[in-house]
C-alpha cells in the first residue's frame, strides 16, 4: 500500500498510468469531498505532466458545456464561476454545483488562460439525460446560424411537447407505440450533413452534434425505462462511451482523456455481480475499444464519515452519516489493516484478498444509512475491476454552493485542492 498524504505521494500512481490514452478516476458515493479533491489532484498532474486534454464526468452535456466555455475563456462565458454552477438545475445539483468543482474550474481557467484556442483543457458531460435541455440549446444557436435545421429541432420539439418535460410520462406513452424516435433520428441526420456553422467557434459543431446525438439517445433511454430490464443502464454507459470516443476524435489522434464517474461506472463490470445481469458500463467498455493496456482505471472507497445525498428522488439534499463499512467488505478488512489512507497498485497485489470477490460499498445519490447493511455493497474482483485502489479510513462531506455564503472565495489550498 502506498501511504497517501499530498500531492508527491501520487508519482508511484502516475507511474502506473504510463502513457496510457484515458483514465478513469471513480467514486463510491456522488457526495464526498476527498474523492473530488483527490480526483483533482490526480488530474492536475495528468494535464500538465502527461499532457491530457479534457476532463469528461458524469454530468448533463449542456451544463457541463457552459462549464468547458468558462474554464476556456470564451467571451460570451461570462466570470463568475458560482453563477456557471447554479446553472446545474438537474437533480441532484450537488454532484458538480460544489465548492470543490468550483476551485477545479479556477484552476483549468488560469492554467488555460495564456494558452492557443486548440491547446486549452476542456471540461465535459458524458451523460444522457439532457433531452429538452439539449434540444432547447440546439434551437438556440441555430436561430442566427441555420434557419433549416432550426426547424428540424423545432419539430423534434414539438413531438415531445406534449409531455411537458416530464421523461417518466413519455416512458409509460412510449409503451402505446407513440414513438418520437423518427423525429430525433431525422435530426441527428440533418445536422450531421447539413447544418451550417458560420461563426468561427471551433467547438460549435462539435456541441451543436452531441447534443443531437443525446437527443436521440435520450429518447432510447426513457423509452426502455418502464421494461423489467437493464437495457436502459446499457442504453446509458453506451452513451457515455460514444460522448468519450467523439470527444477523442475532436481532440486529435493523439489526445488523452481523463474521466470521473462513480466506481459503478468505471470499474470493469465483468469483475462484479452486474455482468450475470446483463449488464455493461464504460470501464468494460472502453477497455474493450481501446485495449486494456491504453485504459486505467482508479476505484475509490472510504470506512467512515459523512455524504451529501437525499432520501428519495428529487428530495432535499442533506448531509448523512457514513456508518462503519460492513464487517467482511474491502473497507472493513483495510480499516482493520491500516491507520492511514493509501492506494494498490494492482497488478503489484498478489493476496487473495484481491483476486477473490469481496463485497465494496456503493453509495448512491439516494441513501438510507440505517439500511445500509442489507445493501449498498457490490460483490466484486478487484484487481479485475481497477488497475488502482484508493482506500481512505474517514472522509467528509462535499459542499453544495448554495449552503454557503455567495460572498466565500473559493480557497485556493487544501481542503478544497489538495
């Protein structure tokens, strides 16, 4: 185990990584302050020690894309950072409206600040959801650059109008047959051979395309959301993994690519109990587009401390307690082991502790401490599951922008960067 302390005890992990094409860094809750804050400092050291070009996280492409523009310096992006992030309106906010987030996008902004347009580090959503989001900034563009295909978004629109933005009601229409897949299939065609791009923004082909591409992938994935299956979760992380090989294209042959998501994501889904479901996800994905010797793969997990979450969909966000992991998990056995946090190398670990299944915790966006022991574990191998391990004994809870004062400047040293 390598000791974990600053920002030098990461060269063994950066070692690792070599020269490989894209790393996966993951998390095992969407509310933890040390995984952004370590997934940070991870991603600094790539971008200015290894060259990498972007970071693309489990976020909405439309918000995630005003976020690229800022920390870019596009005229039009505007300089407050805070009013970027509270356009994150998408339940759950908290996951990228944070303070951490926040002292990430002043970093990419300065170290962006001095270099060409084609050399700047991008931030972008790999997510699917964003059906009206992305038609809605389609429409918009195009209004001053393509009349013609501003009408095909329109008509994509108006087949889902009557659904008032509501997913949950188009799944349950989609059943009767009223399809709107024709529509966006249609679109994603038009602005592929014809639309138009005439006001010298590079990357406005490549947003005007996704988020048609989202469109129709949106329309897949609310569509399977009632079936008794996975097929929406596979609809999704191919999604994801499409966004990322479109985002390596625009990049160049060469560009590397870091990527955030939850450990459910990232780590290879053959190694857990998701591949006798059914199911896929962008880890196992891209290992196997781009080879497993091009792709790494970094798991995170804590003992103890507190998460920010909410006890249904769409309520409230607050913070909760993080109990002691379950006797018999990963985190129980390395608690038990270590006083202090650290990472595996994997292929450096031979005990069986590594290489046979043992359940590791997994904290959604909705959370029920008191249950946690009749769940929230995945049965997993992990050195099939992550080139890396992150192991930290305690950890604490992110911070919301909206919890603290508007007036707060984001601190420029630990704990918000580390």
């Amino acid at each position: 185990m390598y000791r974990l302390t600053d920002r030098n005890s990461l060269q063994p992990l950066l070692a690792a990584i070599e020269d490989r094409r894209i790393v996966m860094l993951g998390e095992a809750s969407h509310g933890t302050h040390e995984y952004y804050t370590w997934r940070t400092s991870i991603s600094k050291q790539l971008i200015t020690e290894k060259g990498f070009r972007f970071i693309a996280v489990e976020g909405d492409w439309p918000d995630c894309y005003r976020l690229n523009r800022y920390v870019k310096g596009y005229e039009d992006a505007g300089d407050d950072i805070i009013s970027i992030l509270n356009s994150f309106d998408r339940w759950p906010t908290w996951m990228w409206a944070n303070w951490e987030v926040a002292a990430l996008a002043e970093w990419l902004r300065e170290h962006n600040r001095h270099l060409p347009p084609d050399e700047k580090v991008g931030f972008y959503g790999l997510d699917v959801y964003s059906l009206w989001d992305s038609m809605k900034a389609m429409v918009n563009y195009l209004e001053t650059e393509d009349k013609q295909a501003a009408q095909s978004v329109k008509a994509a629109i108006a087949c889902f109008e009557p659904f008032d933005e509501d997913e949950r009601l188009y799944a349950r229409f989609s059943l009767s047959g009223h399809r709107c897949s024709d529509a966006v299939v249609a679109l994603l065609r038009e602005i592929r051979l014809k639309a138009q791009f005439l006001d010298g923004d590079r990357e406005a082909a490549l947003n005007t395309e996704q988020n048609a591409l989202i469109a129709v992938n949106a329309e897949k994935y609310y569509s399977s959301m009632i079936g008794f299956n996975n097929e929406s979760w596979n609809i999704r992380d191919k999604h994801m993994m499409e966004t990322l090989e479109r985002l390596l294209l625009f990049h160049g042959p060469l560009s590397k690519g870091i990527v955030w998501e939850h450990n459910t994501h990232i780590g290879d889904a053959r190694a857990t109990d998701m591949a006798k479901a059914g199911m896929v996800n962008i880890g196992q994905l891209a290992r196997d587009t781009y080879g497993a010797a091009n792709v790494f793969l970094t798991g995170f997990s804590s003992y103890k401390g507190t998460v920010i979450a909410g006890d249904s969909w769409g309520a409230p966000m607050q913070e909760m307690k993080v109990p002691e992991a379950k006797p018999g998990s990963i985190e129980a056995v390395l608690h038990q082991e270590t006083d202090h946090n650290g990472y595996f190398l994997l292929h450096e670990e031979q005990r069986d502790l590594f290489h046979t299944r043992i359940g590791h915790r997994a904290i959604g966006v909705i959370y029920h401490p008191e249950q946690e022991r009749r769940g929230n574990y995945v049965p997993s191998v992990l050195a099939k599951r992550y080139d890396a391990f992150v192991f930290l004994d305690e950890t604490q809870a992110l911070h919301p922008v909206h919890l603290y004062p508007q007036d707060q400047r984001v601190p420029e040293t630990y704990p918000f960067g580390v």
